[in-house]
C-alpha cells in the first residue's frame, strides 16, 4: 500500500542535508521512542522505516536515484521528460516510487501513521486510519493485520490523532470543531474499551474547554436557537457541577470561584433580558446571593422594557429577603421609585449609608421638598449605565422614564397599589417636582467631582460575524471578605475602590448588538474609597444558604484589573497552552474588521523587512529561546526580541522550566521564510519553517521520549516598537 511520506520526511531532514546530518537525526529519531503505550510490532515497523529512509539517503547512488524518481513523477514538460530520460534506467523499485509516497507492507500500516503522527500530520493519520475503523475492516479479534497490538495501535493513533487535531482547532478558536474532534477521538477508545489513561486526558480537555464552547454558542445570532440551546445546555451542566454560581462544587473546568464570576460577568453580554431573567431567577432557587442579585437587575430591566411593574415589584421582594445581609437600599428606593412608591423611596434613601450616592441625589433635588428629582435623574442613569450595557438586545436601548409612567398600562398598575400611601400618578404635585431642571439634563459641567455622571459612549459596530469570544478571568484584589458559618453575615470587607467597565467583547459576533463601551464613572456611593453598587454583588456571592462558609472569597466581582492567567501548563506535557485571559490568537478589533485591503503604502512599507531581515529576527528568536530555556535559564533576554503576549507566555515557560528544574538544549537547522504579509504600517505577519533539534532534560538527566528534530511551520505576527521589530504573537501551523 502507498503512504504519502518520503524518505526525508521520515528523517526530519531537509532535502540539501549533508551525510552527517542525516547521520545525526537517523541516530536521533532511532533512540526517540514514542511517549504513547504503542506495540512492539508497530515499534520495529518504524524503526523498519527509518533504516529504509537512512539506507536510501545514506547511499549516493541510492540518493541520487531516489531524488531522481521523485522529481520523475512530478509533472513535467515535454523537454523536461526529454531531458530526464535517464530515470527509466532506475531499479523497479524506485521506479514504482510515487511523488511524496513510499509503499509498505500492510503489517507496517501502524509504524507509518505513527511517523505520520509525529510529523503533526494529524488529518492524514484520520484519513488513512479511519477507514479501517468505519467500515468494519478492523476488528481487534481477528488480528487481520497480523497481531492484536497492531491494530491496537491504529486505535491508538487515530485517537491521538483526533486529540492533538482538537487542540490545534482550539488554538485557532474553532472550539466546536475542536470538541468534535476531541469527542470523536474518546468515542473510539471507549468503544473499543482501550488506553483509559488517554480517555482521561480527553476528559480533561473537554471540561477545560467548555467555558469557551457556551461562550462561542450563546454569542450567535438569535436565530440560530439550536446551537445556542446546546450553549445553555453545557453552562447548565456547569452551574450544576459547581452547585450554583457561587457554589463550590468542581466542574473541572479549572476555574475557581472567582473566576467562574468572572466569566458569569462576562457571559451575561451574550443573553437577552429574558434569558437572564430566567436563568438567574431559577438560580436564586438553590438559593445564590449573586443569582438573586442578578435576577434583581433582569426583572428591572425586563420590567421597564416591558411596561410591567409587577416585575420589579418582583425584584423589590427579592431585594427585601438579601437586606438581612446586604445594604441594598438604594436598589430599594430606584425600585419603590419606579413602582410609584415614592414614601417607601425616600424611607430607603434614609436608612441608607450611600452617602456619595446621597450627595448627587441632593444635589439634584436643590429646591424640591423631597429627594424624588435627585433619585429621577440617578434612576435614570442607572438604568443607562449600570443595567442595560450588559443584555444583549438593550445595549442599544434609550431610558426615558416619562414614556416608562406615561404608558396607560404602567399606571393602571400603579394605581392598584393600594398598600403605598403615595404614588406618581396620585400626585401632581410630584409630577411638577419630577420635571428635572434643565442643568441637569443640558450638561454635567455644574456637579461636583465626586457626585458628576458620565454617560456611556458607545460606538456600534456592523456586520454579521459570529467568532466566537475568549472567556476572560481578571484578576481581583482585596480579596479579604470572611463569613461567619454560623450566622452567614460577612465579618470585614475592603475592596478596590477601581472604576468598573464590562470589557469590549473580543470578537465580532455581537456587532451592532454589543457596543464597544468606554469607562463609566458611575454615581458615587459611598464616602468610604472603593465601595460602588456593583462591588455589593460580590459581597452577596458571599451568603450560601446561609451554612456554607468560605473564607477569602473574592469581593470585587466586576472589577477588572490586569487579566492573569487560569492555569499554567509546564513544558514538556502535551496540553494546550491556552489562557482564559486572552485569546490564542490576535482576535481582530472592530476597526480592524471594518478595515478594507491593505493600502499600497501600507503594503510598501511591509515590503521594506524582507525576507533576510525575517530570517535574521527568526534566527535571533532562537537562539533568545536556546538561552532562555536552556540550563542557565536567562529568561531576561526575552524583552529583547519579544512583546505582548508571546513575552508573557514564553516568560511564564521559563520561570516553569527554572522552578521545575528542567531545560532543553535547541539546534537551529534551518530557517526558511514562506511568506509576508503587511498587516499596517508596524505590523507585519510572516510565515516561516523552522527545523530544529531539541533535547529535552529533567534534574540534568536527557529524557529521549521528549527530544526531537522536526520541521514545523509557525505564523509570527512582528510588531515595530521604537524603531525595533519585535515578535508579538507566534502560532504554531
């Protein structure tokens, strides 16, 4: 049977190899054995392989014969076949030599696709293996291709082939791609009941990337209800596996507590109003905090859309059962406002200590009896900025509490609220009082510092691209609240007084639906720095029931600081280095999507690094790499050829190799530079092959299963900073 691999692919050399270096990676590739449990017979099929490679190779007539029989099936002229007549001479046996392609026996079928596999070429190990498992041809029993271990090995590198395949999709954000492949890969061996140490680390993979997956399915558009039905039916298996939002259950995601707030926070721009309302309110059941609290904000929001107070007079009762625990009253009182209950308002607003809040509310009712104008105005804002910007269908959505209390419908239902002595349709005195003075609604300029409003900006983005979005984890700080078991009630609490903003989403899935936000300075709350309205929630993920204590639980929910990464993975273990901080790959910004071709100038201005000056940044890379993650361990040679995330993550790697007291020793081979693509005036994309040896030690010790010399193609995005071309992203083709 012919495989498509030549005999220097088998080796890992370039076709200009001299003798020696075949010598040194025959030697290299004979003593690396596969990391992978794989057969004998499929072991001495590739080392079969490899000796017929390097007999080949290693021979200059053989070579040149070799060479000459592959260039002979390529296509070709008349004049080239004219000139190259001299290959019909050849020996039957390279004249059946195929471009690119060897014949085998078929016993030798499981130490092909295993030199398939190393060589990365996953899509080809499916497309040769597979076939024997889905028509039936392979049957472990009947040892048709000569042992039960060979075709044990076969199951073995299509499933391995399926797991690296998924991780290489899910570098490239494809993450249901990636879970199909990855599902399909653990579906084969727990059919044929095989290697359940890899059924585990398939596992492992599915569970880590399913944040990303709801993610990706809840951020299509609305009219594709199936995949996004998947997206709610994979968060809900999480929220049950951590025994709520602010459970501590483990859904082996990796995600902490406070990181699955994060992406809770960061998720909520992906569902409408309804969706949240009912999420969140059969949440609040188990019974949450910050469910509840978050059911709180939907039905507002949900009400005020709507016209229908009887569901924020919902969210009023919601908010009565956390008071025991929790300062709400301002939510109280824009509440009571909005429910026409402007005694029960203004009893909120004194029994609140929000006395930042409280000044701007003042300051805006200057000449009213009451505080209701000031409370108006904040009400509005409120909506505005801290409520709307995180449903996806309101994003867009003006508040204008006139229409809200002049709909008939409103205030038939205000009117049957008999238990409230005062309401807004009762009164037209208030009404008066309601007509907020134009300095507030001209301009902001008139308000103190610390009490001054500022509207979101927004810029609405177009078009109908659904890639997906990176979940994000930040960082929080102050994470110091403590419960007391017995009574539930939170003992100190001291978060970042930071000004908060939901992060601009990172792909374009939401355009003209998620808009790009600027920071808003909220109201100010209270006189104490660092307490604002959003910072309660995390004083809420606090109260489990009541029972449940937690100590150190994070307190800054929706402050967002410098992302650090979920989880670190050391080198040498096959995992995907993937952080749920930022995307694998540069994730176009908005601009950048509206951007049409690159400009002429732009594309003269790429021109002008060339390939040499490529080959040269490439080569001194490697060499940074060499001594970065070599013995010495010099990590701070990095900033010199790195930027941005390709900075962070190799830094990471070499504080890992030097804590873990393990490096690798790199040859460089061979670089050659495939291609260039100016991206603007200081960035340019370069793709290049690379060919290297890399041995690989542990406490001082080579470990040859981890070793290798290889060819690999990388896409490196280099960036100018100061007169300097520096590498900021690097992805692995």
């Amino acid at each position: 049977m012919q495989i498509p691999l030549d005999y220097y692919r088998i080796l890992g050399v370039p076709t200009q190899a001299t003798a020696e270096q075949l010598q040194q990676s025959y030697r290299d590739r004979a003593q690396q054995l596969p990391r992978h449990p794989y057969s004998e017979v499929a072991i001495v099929a590739r080392k079969q392989l490899l000796e017929a490679a390097y007999t080949v190779l290693s021979n200059s007539e053989q070579r040149q014969a070799y060479d000459a029989a592959t260039a002979a099936a390529a296509p070709q002229t008349q004049d080239q076949q004219d000139a190259g007549s001299d290959a019909t001479r050849l020996s039957s046996a390279i004249r059946d030599q195929q471009l690119g392609s060897i014949e085998i026996a078929e016993h030798q079928l499981g130490g092909a696709l295993l030199l398939l596999q190393e060589l990365g070429e996953y899509e080809l190990v499916l497309k040769l293996g597979t076939p024997y498992l889905r028509s039936g041809i392979l049957d472990l029993k009947q040892h048709r291709l000569g042992s039960v271990l060979s075709e044990a090995d076969i199951v073995l590198t299509v499933a391995l082939a399926e797991l690296e395949l998924g991780r290489e999709q899910w570098r490239q954000n494809h993450y249901e791609k990636a879970a199909q492949s990855l599902q399909a890969g653990l579906e084969l061996l727990l059919r044929e009941g095989l290697f359940s140490d890899i059924q585990t680390e398939i596992r492992a993979d599915l569970y880590k990337l399913r944040p990303y997956r709801i993610l990706e399915l809840l951020a299509l558009p609305e009219d594709y209800p199936a995949q996004r039905h998947q997206g709610f039916s994979l968060l809900q298996d999480m929220l049950n596996e951590r025994r709520g939002i602010d459970g501590a259950g483990n859904d082996q995601s990796g995600l902490s507590i406070n990181d699955f707030l994060q992406f809770m926070q960061q998720l909520r721009s992906y569902l409408t109003v309804t969706e949240q309302q009912e999420l969140f309110e059969n949440e609040a059941r188990r019974p949450s905090a910050v469910a509840t609290y978050l059911a709180v904000y939907a039905l507002v929001a949900q009400g005020y859309v709507q016209k229908q107070p009887a569901l924020i007079r919902r969210a009023k009762a919601m908010l009565l059962r956390l008071s025991a625990h929790q300062e709400v009253y301002l939510e109280q009182a824009a509440c009571s406002l909005l429910l026409g209950q402007t005694t029960a308002a203004s009893q909120s607003l004194e029994l609140s200590h929000e006395y930042e809040s409280l000044a701007f509310i003042r300051e805006y009712s200057v000449d009213s009896p009451d505080l209701i104008p000031g409370l108006y105005l904040y009400v509005e804002r409120w909506l505005q900025d801290e409520v709307f910007p995180y449903f996806r269908d309101l994003v867009t959505e003006k508040v204008d509490l006139r229409s809200y209390f002049a709909d008939q419908q409103v205030q038939v239902y205000l009117d049957e609220l008999t238990t409230e002595t005062s309401t807004i349709s009762a009164q037209p005195a208030l009404q008066q009082s309601l007509e907020i003075p134009q300095v507030a609604l001209a301009s902001t300029s008139t308000v103190p510092t610390e009490a001054r409003l500022v509207t979101t900006s927004r810029q609405t983005a177009t078009g109908n691209e659904t890639r997906a979005p990176q979940p994000v984890a930040t960082q929080v700080v102050d994470n110091s609240a403590m419960v007391s078991a017995s009574s539930g009630r939170i003992a100190s609490l001291n978060p970042s007084g930071a000004v908060t903003t939901l992060p601009e989403p990172r792909n374009a899935a939401l355009k003209g639906k998620v808009a790009n936000r600027a920071k808003v300075r909220r109201p100010a709350r209270r006189s104490r720095p660092g307490h604002s309205m959003q910072q309660r929630w995390w004083q809420l993920g606090l109260i489990l029931c009541g029972l449940l204590a937690l100590g150190a639980v994070a307190t800054a929910l929706f402050i967002r600081r410098e992302p650090r990464p979920l989880a670190t993975v050391a080198e040498p273990l096959e995992q995907p280095l993937l952080d749920l901080d930022r995307p694998p790959l540069p994730i176009p910004t908005v601009n950048a999507l509206a951007t049409p071709a690159v400009s002429a100038s732009t594309a003269k201005l790429g021109a002008t690094l060339s390939q040499e000056d490529i080959r040269q940044l490439i080569q001194s890379w490697q060499a940074t790499k060499a001594a970065a993650l070599g013995p010495q361990h010099a990590s701070e040679l990095l900033a010199k050829v790195l930027t941005g995330p390709a900075l962070k993550e190799w830094s990471g790697r070499a504080q890992s190799a030097k804590a873990g007291s393990w490096y690798w020793q790199y040859k460089l081979n061979q670089v050659n530079v495939n291609a260039i693509k100016p991206i603007n005036p200081n960035q340019v994309s370069a793709e290049v092959t690379v060919n290297e040896t890399a041995n690989y030690f542990e406490r001082g010790r080579q470990q040859t299963d981890s070793s290798y010399t290889d060819s690999y193609r990388v896409r490196y995005t280099l960036v100018r900073q100061n007169s300097q071309w520096l590498i900021e992203e690097m992805n692995v083709l």
